[in-house]
C-alpha cells in the first residue's frame, strides 16, 4: 500500500475524494458536506487541528457562512452578515483579507512559539498549540466573486510537509465542486420558494415544469387588496409608493405565510392565499379557523403599520380581505417558452368578487357563508349578493370582533424596513455572482 511520507494513505484519501462526489450527486446540504469531510480527513490520518471554511451566496439572510471545526470540539457554525458601517476591524488584519486584497491564491505561516505575529489570529492559534497555518482562496470560476475561503491548521511539530500540502490542495478542488454544488441548490431552492412559494417551489425543482401539470386542491382562501393604491402611487411618487407596497405586504401578507398557509401569488397591490386541507368537515373547519386568526393578526398589523404612519405625517394605508373556501385549481400555464404557476377555478373568482364588496360595505373583511359555517363563531350578516359567474346568491358575512383583535403579532417586531428582504439579498447575491471583480469577495467573508 502506497503512503505518503506523513504516513497517511493515498487509497484513504481517494475515499475522502470519492466521499465528495456522491455527496454532491445526493444533493447533500453544506453544513453535512463540511461537517463529513473534516471527520473524514481526521479519521484518515492527516494531522489536521483545525478547519476554517466561508461560503459566499448561500442563504439569503447572509452574505456568507462560515465553518470551524477542530479536532477537540467538532464543529461550529455562523452567518455574517453585510455590515453597513464597513469591514470589521477583525477581518481587516486577518490572512483572508491579505489574501483578497493581495490576489492571492495560498498564504502559509509557521507559528513560531516566540514573538508577536503579523495577524492577531495566529496569536490565537498559538494558544491553542497549533504549529502551521494554510489560507486559502477559492473562487467558484474564473471570474466569480462566488466561492469558498478557509484555512488548514495543524499541530504537528514539523508543521506541514510538501505532502500534507499537496493532499490538502487536492482535496480543497473536490471540496469546492461539492460545496458549489450545494450553494447552488440551495440558491434554487432559495429562488423557487422566493417567487413561487413552497408548495410550487418544490414542485417545480421535483420537476414539474411542462405545461399544463398541474393538481386540484380544497382550501380555505384568503384574497387581499389595498385600496386606492393609484391615488397614493400617483401622490407618493415611484419609490415611495413601492416602499409603501412593501410595508403593507410585510403587515397584511405575513400572517398568511406560515402557520399551514401560503402566499400563492401577489397581483399588483394584492395577494391571494390558501390553507390546504382536506375534503371532510373537521379539516375545513382547521384550514378556515387559522385563515380567519391570521386576518386578526394582519388586522393589527395593519394598525399598528397605520400609527407609525401618522406619527411620520402619512395617510391611513386602507384595505378589504375576502374569505372563501373551495377547491383551487393550480398548476403551470403560459406560453411553451414562458410559463408561471398559477391559481385558477371558480373558487378563485369568488373569493375576488368577494373582497371586492368589502368596498360596496365598508367593511375590512368580508366572508360567504360556506367559509363562516366551516369556521364557526359569531358572524353577523350582511346580506346577499349574485356575484359574477356563480349561478346562486351568496351570503355574505362579516366576522364579529375576537379578543385578538387588536393584539399585536409578536413576528410584526421582526419586521425592518431599513434592511433589505430576503429576497432581495438572494437577488444581489446572484447579481454580484456575475460581476468580473473578484474584491466583492471582501465583503462576503469574515475570519
């Protein structure tokens, strides 16, 4: 059996190499890629104390993610953020900055036991006996600012050798394909869910995506609206108004998001969501129960959303909710080169026609009598009406007010307008994926 000269097999590192790579095709996360290729390295016998690795481009509430592990305590996980008020002092006298602000591929320093060094983390790797370090850049292409950084560390008396070098290099180029592969994944994934919701988003990376596939579902069904949206947009001028949008979809649309529901799309000033359940009575009655506790959410949302508005010396944001249940129809319509996962049927159109008479009644929120009945409680009735393309008069309701009215959802302090979304983070990080300048890179990593 061929050895290197540290006494480490070359057929042990092939499986570390072959670890990778059907890793990588199960479409392993990061954090399982990292973790198993650092136990595995140790356990084939490369004298490795610790392991540093940030990953750029990964999840959309990060610029990027970083990896410690070490061979005494296993490993630690951390997200960095973009800090607006400039790169960390720490990160300015780290290898990785030298090593971005140099272009520069490797940075190796002997930890000599006497004497300051030239970056305050080698101090702290002397503490911990670590004799040798090796920094690394990564990059995800030729010109990508997306990619990996990290360093090797061992303690060793005699450091690194040539051979546990050129193991380590090698064995870096299997782990960036694999970590690329995953940061693209869940970049996908991040996209799909972002713009088409859960439920669509896997369906569409499960891979149904030709025309016309598609599934029939009962829900309970929430459409929303603001009102006279072209009187503020025309007020508040372009930027202000999509502000404003963003606000009130961050207030009104929210609730709808979790708790079993979800946001299926957003029209304009709009959104319609559904609760799934099933065809009996107890799962509707669930399904149209929590859509109507999160219109008491979204409710005082709304208010609260309305209070600082008029602390600013703005207008009152004013808006109409319809509730319905039925069976929805959704799946990929368009062109053959230009499709997008709707929601159709005529449950659909009701629940529309639905919260377009919260304007006839002035009223906030407006429910027929098939989602009131599923739901339950106390409801006062408004009348009935023919609504469009529906054969029969509907009654239509109004729910009576419930202790949570008024009571403040505690995500609602999560909100900050300040920042930008999720979506909008993931959105950058994919455009400055395609910038030609690798220095972003020092934005996105942190030692």
């Amino acid at each position: 059996m061929s050895t290197t000269q540290f006494d480490v097999s070359t057929i042990l590192l092939d499986k570390v190499a072959d670890w990778l790579t059907q890793t990588s095709l199960a479409g392993e996360n990061l954090e399982t890629i990292v973790r198993g290729f650092c136990e595995r390295i140790a356990a084939a016998g490369l004298p490795i104390a610790r392991v540093n690795l940030s990953f750029s481009m990964l999840h959309p509430l990060y610029d990027a993610l970083g990896f410690t592990w070490k061979r005494s305590s296993g490993m630690s996980v951390e997200g960095y953020r973009h800090d607006p008020a400039g790169k960390p002092e720490r990160f300015l006298l780290s290898p990785y900055f030298y090593l971005l602000s140099n272009n520069l591929e490797h940075l190796r320093r002997r930890i000599d036991v006497d004497g300051p060094h030239e970056f305050p983390v080698l101090d702290e790797l002397k503490a911990e006996g670590v004799t040798d370090y090796l920094a690394f850049l990564q990059p995800f292409g030729g010109q990508s600012t997306q990619g990996m950084m990290g360093s090797w560390s061992t303690d060793g008396k005699e450091g690194f050798s040539d051979a546990m070098i050129a193991a380590l290099l090698r064995l870096q180029n299997h782990l960036a394909v694999a970590a690329k592969m995953a940061v693209l994944g869940k970049l996908a994934d991040n996209m799909l869910t972002t713009y088409l919701g859960g439920n669509a988003g896997k369906r569409v990376l499960n891979g149904q995506i030709r025309r016309g596939d598609g599934d029939t579902i009962r829900a309970a069904l929430v459409m929303g609206d603001m009102r006279e949206s072209t009187v503020l947009a025309e007020k508040e001028g372009r930027q202000a108004y999509i502000d404003t949008l963003n606000h009130f979809f961050d207030a009104i649309a929210a609730p709808f998001n979790r708790g079993g529901g979800e946001i299926l799309s957003f029209m304009g000033d709009g959104f319609l969501a559904v609760y799934p359940c099933g065809r009996h009575k107890d799962p509707s009655k669930i399904a149209c129960q929590t859509a109507l506790n999160a219109v008491f959410k979204a409710q005082a949302r709304v208010a609260e959303l309305n209070k600082e508005r008029r602390s600013d010396g703005l207008g009152d944001i004013r808006y109409g909710i319809g509730l319905h249940v039925g069976n929805v129809m959704f799946g990929n319509v368009g062109l053959k080169d230009r499709l997008t996962f709707s929601a159709f049927g005529s449950a659909v159109n009701e629940v529309q026609r639905l919260q377009g008479l919260t304007k006839k009644y002035s009223r906030e929120v407006i429910a027929s009598q098939a989602f009131a009945t599923y739901c339950g409680g106390d409801w006062v009735t408004l009348g009935e009406e023919k609504l469009r393309g529906v054969g029969q008069k509907v009654t239509v309701l109004l729910p009576k007010s419930s202790e949570q009215t008024g009571q403040l959802d505690d995500a609602y302090d999560q909100v900050t307008y300040d920042g930008l979304s999720d979506a909008e983070q993931v959105m950058l990080l994919h455009r400055d994926g395609k910038t030609q300048d690798r220095r972003p890179m020092i934005d996105k990593f942190m030692q």
